[in-house]
C-alpha cells in the first residue's frame, strides 16, 4: 500500500518537511533603438517582460517529497517486498532502515538518486524506522511494523551442533511442513567445508534435504550449516523461521567392510588395518541390506523386538548390547550374547542384522562386541557386501552414498 504524497498545504502533517522558496527576479527590459513604431514595440515588449517577471516572482520552488513503502505508521505489514524510498522533485542523499532487534536493511539507489531499494525483505514481526534524507532538505522519519507469519516450519537437522561425526555423516534435514516450494527453501540453506569441496543437497521427500560431498568428508573437516530460512515460504501461507548458523566438525576416517561371504568385517581407520572380526549376518530368509550404510544412533543397550519390523512375535531381546543403527527400518550392528560362540566367523543366522560376540550387560571389554563398538562413531561408514540383499534403499537411513553423484545432484532443486 502506497503512501499519499503529501502537500503544500498550510497545516503541514508531520511527515512534511520545510519548503525552500526561491523567488525570481524579474527580467530587465531590453534596451531597443529606431523608429517610432519600434520604440512602442519596445515599451509593449518591457511591459510584457513586466508581466512575466511578476508572474515568476509569485512561483515557487517545489520541496521535495519523500514517500515509504510500507507506509508511515502502518502496523501488519508485509514482508515478501522490498523496503523502497523514493522522492518526488529531488533527489536522496541519506537512507536507512534499521530494525529493533538492531539490525539494518542495505539497499542501493537507481541511477538518478530518486529511490532507494532494500536488498532484502524486511523480517516478519520486526519493528522498523526508516531515516530519509533529500539533498538541501531536512532529515525525516518513518516507522512501520511487520506482520507476523500465520503457519510457520522448522528444519531438524543432524548432525547435532558442535559434534564430531565420522567421514560418511551427511547433513541431513527434516522440515516439520511439507515442502512445496524446494528451490526458494534450499536456496535459504548452504552448507559449506573447510578444507573446501563442493556440497549438493539432494531432496528425498517433500520433508527431507540431505546434503553431501561427492566423496566422503576428509579427516578434521570443519562444516558449516547456514540456515536462512525465516520467512521463506516453504509452501503457500508457510513459512521459515530459522536464521543461524551450525558448526560439525570430522574426525578421523573409519571404514568397516562386512563381507557375508566370508562372514568377517575388516575395520580401516585413516587408511590402515584396524581389526578383523568375525560376524554373522541374516540368514536366507531374512538377508542383511547390502551397500554403504552409515551408523546413525548408539546404544550401548538397547530393546530390540520383531514386532517393530514386522517380524511377529520371533523375538523380544530387553539388552541387546552395543547396538548401532545402520537404516531406519531396523538394520543394526550389534554384539550377541545369545547365540553360541561358534557361529561367528562360520553361519548367517540373524534376522538381517550383523552380530559380533558380546556378553550380557555390556561391560565386558575383552569380546569384540565391545571392542567395534568403543572404536566407532556416528557417521563411520559400515559397506555391507555378498550379501544375497539388494543395495538399500539410499533414504533408508543416512545412506545417500549409494546414489552416484549424478543421481545425488540430479536431486538437487537447484
């Protein structure tokens, strides 16, 4: 809504400002000499100039006028436009626009000083006074207050801030609203690594960004996460309300390599042997997801039972010890103080998990169990292989490194 120019009227509002009149003085007549008939066209021709110079001594010069948008006093306004100043028989020397949480709008000027844009919207329930100034005329003020949002979303994402995670932890976002608008939300959202490599997002639902590299991370890379979701509309009336920034940090880099065949798992850290341990994996009737998969929670006890993915009543096991998450339906890596001893190394037998022998209660230190489980961390990649399973699902857990970088970025709505 545009703000009424205002005018030159005797009882000023008061966002007038003070006039410069400037009187004209009046043009000297011509001095002519000639006939008779040129000296009367002379004394017409003065008494014209006469006239005229009267006439220019009652004009005035015209103030200038400065106009805000949004208006002067306006209290729901909106926030999807730009701030514009602009001046009407002049020209803008000073503009600035600062917010009560202390922060300032930038903007620019248009080529001839007569309008002045903010680089940015203005946030959603912010309080703003605007200070402009014409050139030769007095400063002047206005005010306005935004509306605040009706339905408003948020961004969960992991790691969590400040953490140190593994080289295969992505960046992963889970919106709490329905994403329609995927350009306008990843384009509020960067995520950027120091040493430096180029970082895509990759959506896998209306309610999930994921971000990675093409590669794993490097070793004691430093990550940043920008949130610049305030008052971006994810969908039509929603809108963002995040604006921070998240620090991860990368230790060093582990890789375990489970082979079923074998029925080991060969664990490398920063490149080198670490350990071999003997595992058991999923029996033919219920094979263990092949691919690269990236432990996403710890336990060093946890309750695991059938029910809960979908395998009836076939098992309820209250302490299962050193238990890491491998995919969200039910995929872990864990110790097994149930099963004998000899099958480790020799039979697949579980319900798709992989198992290492463990003791109950989680405290024996001396059974590999333990040992895998205290030298891993969230986001240390676990690649599963001779399996008999098909690769998993890459949105079934952190597990985006099982798209080829063409497909990750193809994902990308940017």
């Amino acid at each position: 809504m545009g703000v009424p120019e205002i005018s030159n009227r005797t009882e000023r509002p008061a966002w007038s400002r003070r006039g410069i009149l400037a009187v004209l003085g009046a043009v000297p007549a011509a001095v002519l000499t000639g006939c008779t008939e040129s000296a009367d066209a002379s004394e017409t021709t003065a008494a014209s100039a006469g006239t005229s110079a009267s006439t220019k001594a009652e004009t005035k010069v015209k103030a200038p006028t400065i106009t805000v948008t949004p208006a002067d006093g306006t209290k729901k306004a909106g926030f999807t436009s730009p701030v514009e100043v602009a001046v009407s028989d002049g020209t803008l020397s000073a503009v600035k626009v600062t917010g009560n949480d202390g922060s300032t709008l930038a903007g620019s000027y248009d080529d001839a000083r007569t309008k002045w844009t903010s680089s940015e919207n203005p946030y959603s329930g912010t309080k703003y006074t605007v200070t402009a100034q014409a050139q030769g005329a007095e400063e002047e003020t206005a005010t306005f207050t935004t509306k605040s949002p009706g339905e408003t979303f948020v961004g969960y994402f992991t790691p969590e801030a400040n953490s140190t995670s593994g080289v295969g932890m992505p960046v992963s976002i889970n919106f709490t609203k329905a994403v329609s608008d995927r350009a306008a939300v990843e384009k509020a959202i960067t995520v950027t690594a120091e040493p430096a490599v180029e970082v895509v997002g990759h959506w896998f639902s209306d309610t999930r960004l994921d971000f990675r590299p093409e590669d794993y991370w490097a070793a004691g890379t430093k990550i940043t996460l920008s949130l610049r979701l305030k008052d971006v509309e994810g969908t039509d009336g929603v809108y963002g309300t995040q604006s921070k920034d998240v620090v991860f940090n990368i230790g060093r880099s582990q890789i375990s390599t489970v082979d079923l065949a074998a029925k080991t798992m060969t664990v490398e850290r920063d490149g080198a042997a670490l350990a071999t341990y003997p595992v058991s994996g999923g029996d033919a009737d219920h094979t263990t997801w092949s691919g690269i998969m990236v432990i996403s929670e710890r336990f060093k006890e946890t309750r695991m039972e059938s029910s809960t993915v979908g395998l009836g009543d076939e098992y309820d096991i209250a302490d299962v010890p050193h238990a890491q998450r491998l995919t969200t339906s039910g995929t872990f890596i864990h110790g097994n103080y149930w099963a004998s001893t000899s099958i480790f190394g020799s039979s697949n037998t579980s319900h798709g998990c992989v198992g290492l022998h463990d003791t109950k209660g989680a405290d024996d230190t001396a059974v590999d169990g333990y040992k895998f489980y205290k030298s891993s961390m969230l986001g240390d990649v676990v690649i599963v292989k001779n399996s008999g399973e098909d690769t998993v699902d890459p949105a079934n857990g952190l597990n985006g490194w099982n798209l080829s970088w063409a497909d990750w970025t193809a994902g990308s709505a940017l």
